[in-house]
C-alpha cells in the first residue's frame, strides 16, 4: 500500500503542477504524510519480525521463545508509534488544508474549521506526549515496556 499511496502522491503533484503550476498548503501536509509514511514503511521492516514472533509466542502459534527485546528494539517501537501518528496527522492536516478555501463561502464553516483545527492540533500534541507517559514518567520510558521472555 505504500507503494500505491507513493504513486498517488506523485501523481496529486504532477496534476496539480500541470493545472495550477503551484502547490498548496494541503499538497504540502499531504507531501510531509508521504514522507513520514515511507518512515514508518522502512522503520517497521526493522522492528515488525521481531514484534510478530513475540505475538505468536503469546498466542501460543509457536513454540520457540522469540529473544527478547532490548534498548534498541525499544526506541524502534517508539519510532514506529511517533511515525505512524504522524502520519495519520498530516493526513488530517492536508484534508483541513483542503476544506479551508472550500469553507470561505460561509463564515459558520470557518469557525467549525477553526475549532476542528485547533482540536486537531491540541489532540496531536497530546498523542505524541502520550506515547512517552502511557506508564508514568518519561524519564526512563526506555526501561518501561522491555518485553523479557527468558526469565
């Protein structure tokens, strides 16, 4: 799907070039979500096998005891988060891009864009700091979290 999604990127940009000659505010969220999507693509083939076999373990699938994780696999599992929400945030911010000149028409829309705007930004900065307090403080997140299989 990244693969698809890159396509469609490029292809958004290529039309937009040809028909207006300029990029706008949501070609450029929607660029930044392209990017942080590919991020999040490349980073996840470095932590998501080990993450599937510990799921199978638990489940009872297999057998053998995956190893278990440590200080690295950690921060590539908080890559992995911040990644993905940044992704999906940028996808709100290029659909609110969007509606914005579509919402001049009447001064009621651009009030409700406002607040869902501001609500959308509130909600993002609280998501990212919640990937850092979901077990208290984030002074040792990093010794929060360690999955150890062997005892």
């Amino acid at each position: 799907m990244t693969v698809i999604s890159l396509f469609f990127t490029l292809g958004r940009f290529y039309i937009r070039w040809k028909t207006r000659r300029r990029f706008y505010w949501d070609d450029l969220f929607h660029g930044f979500a392209m990017v942080f999507l590919i991020a999040f693509a490349s980073s996840w083939q470095v932590f998501g096998p080990k993450e599937y076999l510990y799921h199978l373990y638990r489940l009872n699938i297999i057998k053998v005891v995956p190893p278990a994780w440590n200080v690295t696999d950690q921060r590539w599992n908080i890559t992995n988060i911040l990644l993905f929400w940044c992704v999906v945030y940028m996808v709100k911010a290029s659909f609110l891009a969007l509606y914005w000149p579509i919402f001049e028409l009447s001064a009621k829309f651009r009030i409700a864009w406002r607040i869902a705007t501001a609500y959308t930004a509130v909600s993002f900065g609280i998501t990212l700091l919640w990937v850092f307090w979901t077990c208290g403080s984030p002074v040792n997140y990093l010794d929060r979290g360690m999955i150890h299989l062997h005892g």
